[in-house]
C-alpha cells in the first residue's frame, strides 16, 4: 500500500479534481505573468522620477530577464525531481518579497534589486508551471500547450494596462499595485499546498542544480526548428514592453503611459486571440501561418513609423500579436510533442531561456541604439530584423516538410527486381 511521503511534494493528498488543479494552475500563470508586466508603464513614472535614460531604462528592463535566465538554467527542472509544489511554494514568496522592494524603491538601485528578485522568482515557476499544465490537463483535452502559449500574452497585457489605468488615474499608483499583487501573491503561495503534487520525487535533484540547457534528444530537431520563431516573437515583444510607452510619446506624441499600455494591449492580448484560433491547427501549420501574419504585421510596424500614422501603429500591433500568439502556440505543440513527463519542466525551461534571451538582449541594444541613431530608425532596424527571422522560421518549415515527404516516399525496386 503507497503511503504520502511527508512535506509539501505528497504525491496523494490533498484531494483536488484535474481539473480544477490544472485551471487554478493557469490562473496562478496568469498572475504571475501580470505581476512581471506590470512594471512596463511604470518604467516612465520612474524615468521622470530618478532622472535615468533610455538606455538605463531598457537595462532595468533587462536585468529581469537576466535573473530569470540564471534562475532558469539552475532550478528550471529542479520539479521534476522534488516536485512541483515546493518550488511554486517557494517561488510564489519570493515573487511577494519582489514586490515589497518595488514598494520601498527610492532610486535605480532598489529598481535594478526588484526586477532581480521578480526575475529569479518567475525563472523558479516558468518551467513548473508550464509542466503542471501538462501534467494536469484531460488527455481527450490537451489544453497545456494552448495555455501556455496563449498567457504571456494575456497575463502581460492585463498587468501593463491595470497598471496604465492606475498611472492616468489614482494619485499613488505604485503603492495601490505593488500591494495589491504582494498580498495576492502570499495567498497564491498559501493556495499552493492545497493542490495534489503532480510530480513525485526522483533521483537527480542535485545534479539537476548544474547550469545547463536541456532538450531531450527525441526533441531536439523540433527545437532548433522553432528557434527562429521564438526569437522573433520573443524579441517584438521585448521591444514593446521596454520602449512601447517612449515610442507612443516620441514618435507619435501621444501620452506614454497609458498609451504604452493600450500599446501592449493590442500586441500582447490579440496574442492570446491568435493562440486560440489557431488551437486546431497543426503544429507545424500554425507556425506557418502565425509567421506570416506576424511578419505582416511588423511590416505595418515599419510603415507607420516611417509615415507617422498612429492608427497604422495599433493596428499593426494587433496584426502582429495574432501572429505571436498563433506562430507561438505552433512553436510549443511542436517543440512538446511526446516529451517524457520527467523531461518537461527542463524542456520547457529551455524554450523559455530562448525566449527571455530574445526578449531582453535586443531590447537593451535598442535601447543604447537610440542614443546614437534616434529611437524612430532603431525601431524601423529593429522591424526589419525581426520580418528576416520570421520568414527564415516559414522557409526552413517548408524545407522540413519537403524533407519529410522524400523520406517517406517509396523506393523505387531494381528493374531486374521487377522483370524477375
């Protein structure tokens, strides 16, 4: 008779339904991911208020998705071996402590230590949450991949509007949200242990702590298929995370904040609209045609910031994001496809590295770029490089399947074979 094993990774108590374990998971991703995208209209408010650049703004911007990274390659499969309810635990109140120091901020050094909490929180819980969705979802309903795909976009939008909206209208706007999500994020942790543990203990936890990307090698030729389009959709949403609100303010003259955050609105929440429409899509198909939308998209990106048309700029951005959301779900289908469960949270860990690699590092180069060439022409630049990897993701697709039909195409026999 299996007994519980003592501590927060029991593997048979409490007794919560599949479903609502896998639907509380998505909530908590939810929140999570609106707690890291709430900083995003925030960033002016501290601009004006400690005086640092743009440059300085995208490197606080960064340095989040840095700590992430670390946190990531340390402990981004580290529940496949103690389980997922003990790193969630600790990372959900680590998330809380981040907001205390958003809270006590006072300058750019209390900006930089926030971001780095919050990001080595959300590289604890990007890989377990991810596999807790696959680890809980209905196997005549594999949803985990559509969640997955469909709430950065969401959950980023949701937290960068509420936070617009506080900045327009109440008079303390840091103080209402940074409150807010730290008391949320403590009764999130406490909501935690009430979940069953989807992952029970296995050798290699200590080994697992060693820095490294791990693709399992039945899916490693998926990954550096997607890579293209993970770093393309990755990289426009990074640029308008940082330089979203400086963008409405200089090149359109618009009001930064909160059109910064209808700006992230309209890109990153159609993201979600795409992942669902293209939810019956094959993988490898709703890459394609995500790819192509998107890179539409950003071309109507380069074209209203060349003509100064902001109604172009809106609605390229909800272009754009229907084709993040879509080519972004394809990415996961396929990247996911009969990965063992031990090997997912370490999977997923990996794409996200990518992912947050591409999110950060070209922002901050555009960011210092702006200096030099004004942000206007390192946005256009910026457009342009993301339509090349876009199309490279379309063209090595095409390659694949071409690939794929020669290798499953009958051999022709001999012809003495035949006349025989």
């Amino acid at each position: 008779m299996l007994r519980s094993r003592p501590g927060l990774s029991s593997v048979v108590a409490p007794r919560v339904p599949r479903t609502t374990a896998f639907w509380s998971i998505a909530v908590l991703l939810l929140l999570v991911l609106a707690a890291s995208g709430v900083p995003s209209p925030l960033y002016r408010v501290y601009q004006q208020e400690f005086g640092f650049s743009d440059g300085v703004l995208t490197v606080v911007f960064g340095v989040y998705a840095f700590a992430l990274l670390a946190a990531l390659l340390v402990v981004g499969a580290l529940s496949d071996h103690i389980g997922r309810r003990p790193v969630l635990f600790a990372a959900l109140l680590l998330q809380a402590a981040g907001m205390v120091i958003f809270l006590a901020a006072d300058g750019v050094g209390w900006l930089l230590a926030a971001r780095v909490v919050q990001g080595l929180s959300m590289g604890a819980l990007t890989g377990s949450l991810g596999a807790a969705l696959l680890d809980f979802q209905r196997s005549d309903r594999p949803l985990g991949a559509l969640v997955n795909s469909a709430s950065p976009g969401l959950g980023l939008s949701i937290g960068a509007l509420g936070a617009g909206l506080l900045v327009e209208f109440v008079p303390d706007p840091t103080t209402w949200v940074f409150g807010v999500l730290t008391v949320a994020l403590v009764l999130a942790a406490g909501g935690v242990l009430l979940l069953p543990e989807s992952s029970p203990r296995t050798p290699g936890a200590l080994a697992s702590l060693r820095p490294q990307v791990h693709v399992p090698s039945a899916q490693r030729r998926d990954f550096l298929l997607v890579l293209p389009c993970l770093v393309a959709t990755w990289a426009l949403g990074g640029l308008y995370l940082a330089l979203g609100p400086s963008l409405a303010d200089e090149v359109f003259a618009m009001d930064g904040d909160l059109a910064g955050a209808l700006l992230i609105l309209a890109m990153q929440g159609t993201a979600a609209i795409g992942a669902v429409l293209a939810r019956r899509l094959a993988g490898e198909r709703a890459m394609v045609v995500g790819a192509l939308v998107f890179a539409a998209g950003v071309a109507g990106t380069v074209a209203s910031l060349l003509t100064g048309s902001v109604t172009v700029f809106f609605a390229a951005a909800v272009v754009s994001g229907l084709g993040f959301g879509a080519a972004f779900l394809g990415a996961m289908a396929t990247v996911t496809r009969g990965v063992a469960p031990g090997e997912r949270a370490g999977l997923l860990s990996s794409v996200f590295v990518v992912g947050y690699l591409a999110y950060s590092v070209p922002a901050i180069l555009a960011g210092f770029a702006a200096a030099e060439i004004g942000l206007q022409t390192a946005a256009v630049v910026y457009g342009a490089v993301v339509i090349g990897l876009a199309l490279v993701t379309v063209t090595g697709l095409r390659l694949r399947r071409r690939s794929d039909r020669r290798e499953a195409a009958p051999v022709a026999e001999p012809a003495e074979a035949v006349a025989a």
